[in-house]
C-alpha cells in the first residue's frame, strides 16, 4: 500500500483527520481537488468557534458542551487565530424570545462551559454601534470566540504536513476499487492520472460526500442527506462592540451581525440546494432577506448596492422535512458493510473538528486492527 489513511479533501475536517493521523504514526496522504486548503465549506462558514447557543432550543446539549470543551481548547492552543469577542443579544417588545427564556439559555450555555453573561446598562446603549433602541427592553452580552476559518484549516494542514502527511493539491478522486486489504484510488491532477493505494480511505469531501460514493466499487450505501446553502454578505461599516445576534423579523432564525476584515458581515440564511457543490452562489432573495435584518436593527439602511461581497457554503444536514434550522448539527462518521475500509465524515461543526478527528481514529484504528 501507497499509504495507510487517504484522505479525501483539505477541509477542516480533513486537515485535523491528517494531522491526528501523523501523530499516531500512520503514513498519510492528502488528495484535495482544488488548488489550496479551505476552498469547500471551511472557508464559507460564520467563522465562529462557538457553542451553538441556540442549539440548546433544540436539546442538543451533548454537542454544545462538546463545541465548548473544543473551544477552550481552541483558544488555548490557537491564539493567534481564535478570539474570544463579546456577542450582543437585543430584547425588544416584538421580540419572540423572551427575556427570560434568552436569560435561561445563557445560564444553561454557562453551565455548560460556556462564559459569563450581563446585562449592557440602558445608559450604554446609546455605544452599541447604532443599534436601534426603539422598544429595546434588554440588552445581554455574552462572550463566544471568533476565527478566520481558511487561515485555521490551513494552519492545521500545516501543522499535518510538517509532521509528516503528504498534502496534494489540484488532485481529484475520479474512481476507487474496494480491495480486500484496502483501496485503489484512480485520480486525475494537472499532469496526468495516477493511482493510490490506500488501507484505509477516509472520504471527508463536505457536501461531495455522497458524490464520492458514487464512484467507489462496490458502491457503498450513502446516507440519506440534504444539502442546505447558508449566505454571507458583507457591507461597509464598523463594529466596535462585537457581535450580534439578532432575531430576523420575517421567520424568527437567529442572525449574525459581525466585524469582519473592516467591514460587517451579515449571515447566514438556509436555502436548499440540489445542484453541484462547486456551483453554489449567493441569491439575490438571501442577500434581500440579510439587508432586511440588518436595517431592522440599524439606523443606517443599506441596499442592494451597498453590499461589497458575499459567498455561500452548504450545510449537510440529515434529510427530514422540519425546517433546516431545527435539524441536528452532530457529525455522523459512517462506515458501509460493501465498502468497510472507507469512512464517510458527514456534517459537522468547524468547531468540533478536533473531536470529529478523534472518532476518526477510532474507526481507522478498529479497521486496520481488525484487518478487514
Ligand atoms: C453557512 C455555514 C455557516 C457555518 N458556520 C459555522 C460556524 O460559525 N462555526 C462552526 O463551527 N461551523 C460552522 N459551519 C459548519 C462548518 O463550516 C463545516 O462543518 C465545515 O467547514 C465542513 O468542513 P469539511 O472539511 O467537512 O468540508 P469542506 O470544507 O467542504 O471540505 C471538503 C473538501 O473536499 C474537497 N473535495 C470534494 N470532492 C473531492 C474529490 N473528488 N477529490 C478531491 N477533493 C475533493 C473539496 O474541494 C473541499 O475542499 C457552517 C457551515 C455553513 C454552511
């Protein structure tokens, strides 16, 4: 065998599988079909290390407490990439969440090791950075951590290759033959085809997951999933505060208002989407919906034109016909009995990628021991 652990894409949770790899000893290699890191969802996300406050709405307190363990961690390990930023959450009259409920939330997310929460006193609000304070009732303020999700996929990747994994770029897998002691992975890269032979493949391609099933032999079985655009505009202005974390008018979802790189970042939305990943794009009717939240709560409308830039990522999400923003976030790693040497990453947070790492290792482990 070429390698013992493939790699399938230089995201984020391909990055931290390569780097968890290395350092258990394994010979590593990366294939990414683009030519540098991040260019998937690890680069389109809210750049947010955080917990997932409003995850708590729907119960899934195991996953919040385990983003906030990889948090702390995050912030420990990785300083110069991961800040802690206070979050600002307006409580109005209209507002459908109330005081109390958010109050709740923020002590749960506290015990749940998450930070401490206040109240911004009525006399400071006027600093908010132009927050409208017509029938502003309460203004809580929290803190959660802040990241550029390209430079920390590609400092991880980084950190893989200079312990040892083998990163290649501009590298597609076109087709894989499942053998009894590993795979044999057929792909394209700018100079040519070129095969590699693998114990262990480990498919972490974001929204391509299932279409890289498509081109295993025998086909393994894919899960069933759907795949939900999430957009992000950016505008001109300063934020001196922080973050905030709004209600949208229209349907009540939960979005952000963030510094970013000198101007404000909006997002995100939650559209489905069926086509190539490699197409996604963001819609006018999504960046309409952002400016409507934005100008809901600032006193400085903005337009269409305004807008400087905007980018959108997709979501895997497990298939069901509640609304996306209810759906489960956890990452599932899933194995199929035609093909048991590869492991598909489905979902997951830019967060937890170091414990989605782990659970990777285990499976690699329990494959290669059990000599399958
Ligand atoms: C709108 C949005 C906002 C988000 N916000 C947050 C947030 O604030 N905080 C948070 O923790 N998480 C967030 N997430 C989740 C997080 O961004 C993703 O879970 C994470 O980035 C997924 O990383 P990945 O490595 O699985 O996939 P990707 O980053 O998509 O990487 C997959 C890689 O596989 C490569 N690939 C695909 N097919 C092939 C092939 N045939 N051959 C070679 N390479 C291939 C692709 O080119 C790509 O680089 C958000 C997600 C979205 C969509």
């Amino acid at each position: 065998m070429d390698c013992d652990v493939l790699i399938i894409g230089a995201g984020i949770q391909g990055a931290a599988i390569a780097g968890a790899a290395v350092r258990r000893g394994y010979r590593v290699r990366v294939i990414e079909q683009f030519s540098r890191p991040a260019e998937g969802t690890s680069s389109r996300s809210s750049k947010l290390i955080h917990g997932g406050l409003r995850y708590l709405e729907t119960g899934q307190f195991r996953l919040v407490r385990q983003c906030l363990r990889e948090q702390r961690t995050l912030l420990r390990e990785r300083p110069e990439l991961v800040s802690l930023t206070p979050f600002h959450i307006p409580v109005y009259t209209s507002t459908t969440r109330p005081a109390w409920k958010i109050a709740a939330g923020l002590w749960l997310y506290r015990l749940l090791g998450g930070h401490r929460f206040t109240r911004v006193p009525e006399s400071r609000w006027h600093s908010l950075d132009g927050l409208n304070t017509q029938n502003l009732s309460t203004v809580f303020r929290y803190f959660d951590a802040q990241t550029d999700d390209r430079a920390l996929t590609a400092a991880i990747l980084a950190d893989a290759r200079t312990t040892g994994a083998a990163i290649e770029f501009s590298t597609c897998l076109e087709q894989v033959e499942c053998l009894s002691n590993g795979c044999r992975v057929h792909c394209s890269t700018l100079s040519g085809e070129k095969e590699i032979t693998a114990a262990v493949l480990v498919n972490a391609t974001g929204p391509w997951v299932n279409r890289v099933l498509q081109r295993i032999t025998p086909r393994p079985t894919p899960l069933d999933i759907e795949l939900v655009q999430g957009t992000h505009i950016i505008v001109p202005g300063v934020l001196n505060q922080g973050i905030y974390y709004l209600e949208a008018p229209r349907d009540q979802r939960a979005v952000f208002v963030m510094p970013w790189q000198g101007q404000i970042m909006i997002g995100t939305t939650e559209t489905p989407y069926s086509g190539d990943p490699a197409d996604v794009q963001p819609l006018e009717t999504e960046k309409r919906y952002l400016l409507e939240v934005y100008n809901h709560y600032f006193s400085n409308r903005l337009g269409l034109k305004d807008i400087t830039g905007a980018f959108a990522g997709l979501r895997v999400l497990p298939a069901g016909t509640g609304r996306a923003f209810t759906r489960p976030r956890d990452t599932v790693l899933h194995c199929s009995d035609s093909a048991p040497r590869v492991i598909s990453i489905y979902g997951g947070k830019l967060t937890s990628h170091a414990h989605t790492a782990e659970k990777a290792m285990k499976l690699v482990k329990r494959i290669t021991d059990s000599g399958q």
